[in-house]
C-alpha cells in the first residue's frame, strides 16, 4: 500500500537529528512518526516508523530496544512482503546482529543489503569483524568508504572510515587506526555529525594513549565523554570515565 508522507518525513527527520546528535528531538519525531502509522495500521509506514526509531535508538546505544524494534519490524515486512522497507531491514538488522555478537544472524542478512547502497558493505565488514575475519571486514569496509565517495554519501563514508579505525584498532595496527579515525573525525566534525563525532574522539584517546600520548589522549576522551553525557549516550559514558580516571592516576 502508499505510506504516509507526514510518517515518513518524521522518520527521516528523526534519523537525521540523531546523527547530529539531537536525541530528544530524533526520539519525539521517531515515536510521534511509530505511533501515527499504528494508529491507521498503515502497514508499509508501520514498517519505515519502527525502522527509524530502531536508527534513533541504535545510534543512542540502546541496542536491545533497537533489535526488538527491528526483529518484529522484519517480521511484518516478511509477512506482508514489504520489499522497498526490507532491504533497509536486512542491512541495518545485520549490523545490529553484528554489534551484539551474532554474527551468524548477521551475515546472511547483510549480505542482502543493495550492492550501491555504502551501507551494505558497512553492515557486511561488521557481521565480518564480529566473526572475527578481520581482513574480509577491512576489504568490506574499504567497499563502503569507496561507495559512499562516488555518490558523495559523506555520512556513510563516515560511518565505514569509524568501523575501519575500530578494526585496525582491535588488530593492534595503531598507525592505519588513528589515520581512518582522524578521516572520520574530519569529516563529523565538518557536518556537524555529533553522534559520529563522538565516537572518533573516544577511539583518537584510546589509541593515544596506548602509544604513550598522555595528554593529547586525555584531551579526546574529556571531550568524548563530555559529548556522551551532553547528549545521553549512556552506554558509553561510564568506559569512557574510567579511562579518563586512569590517565588522571598515571
């Protein structure tokens, strides 16, 4: 069936101010937008509205209510055969499988994602890294930053540069890591990317520090967890404290 364009618009707008970082507003506009198409049982925009607050909640860090709303949001659109909704699904359904250590839910459904959409290859190099093949998630990831640069999909590019820095990161390669991280940080910090932002500055202090860069270290994890706080990113918020108290202590 047609969906609803005041649903849609709201979902949009939601994922939108979530990247910048403006939760309250993401989360008001992705449940007003969920609560709209259930309350018609609109089933093509109750479909998209669930997806988009899952994006709000992913991107918050609250994963298990994002995997709920994505599993029973899958659901209807295998039921009801929603195609244009699934494979919006099966992508962002794969990277959250991925950030909760399934990999073998994560890769089938990822590897459904469009060829031409850079989050496919996102979704894909982390179901790879989370079933620790790490060199396929590197070529993966390299396909998303690739991707996203010939259609000029800078947010994507950001989130594909983030996971290469975590990647290399987790593999002890520290060079390449805070390289793809600084790229990133870049590109956030340009568009106003807060959500993302965060996250570079976070993983900058980590890898500062383990080669010994005491204060240039202390300075992006102060200014990540400033960030966590200021925009209720909890699940980060206490890792990110104590690692600023051990370099306080060192």
């Amino acid at each position: 069936g047609v969906g609803l364009c005041h649903v849609h618009l709201r979902g949009h707008q939601a994922i939108a101010f979530a990247e910048l970082g403006r939760f309250e507003d993401a989360l008001r506009l992705a449940e007003d937008a969920r609560d709209r198409a259930d309350s018609v049982h609109n089933l093509f925009s109750m479909a998209f509205a669930h997806y988009a607050l899952a994006r709000v909640l992913l991107m918050r860090g609250d994963f298990d209510r994002a995997l709920g709303l994505l599993e029973s949001g899958f659901a209807l659109v295998e039921t009801y055969e929603i195609g244009l909704v699934r494979r919006m699904y099966v992508v962002w359904l794969g990277v959250v499988y991925a950030l909760v250590g399934r990999p073998d839910a994560a890769l089938p459904l990822a590897s459904q994602g469009p060829p031409l959409w850079p989050m496919t290859h996102v979704a894909r190099a982390r179901a790879l890294q989370a079933a620790g093949r790490s060199a396929d998630a590197v070529m993966a990831a390299h396909e998303g930053v690739a991707m996203a640069r010939r259609i000029g999909e800078q947010t994507q590019e950001t989130a594909a540069l983030v996971l290469l820095a975590e990647i290399h990161r987790a593999d002890a390669s520290l060079e390449p890591a805070r390289s793809y991280c600084e790229a990133g940080l870049t590109i956030a910090t340009r568009l106003g990317l807060r959500a993302f932002q965060v996250h570079c500055h976070r993983q900058l202090g980590e890898l500062l520090a383990a080669t010994g860069q005491w204060r240039a270290a202390r300075k992006h994890l102060v200014e990540a967890l400033a960030l966590y706080r200021e925009m209720g990113m909890q699940r980060w918020v206490d890792g990110t404290a104590a690692r600023v108290a051990r370099l306080e202590g060192s």
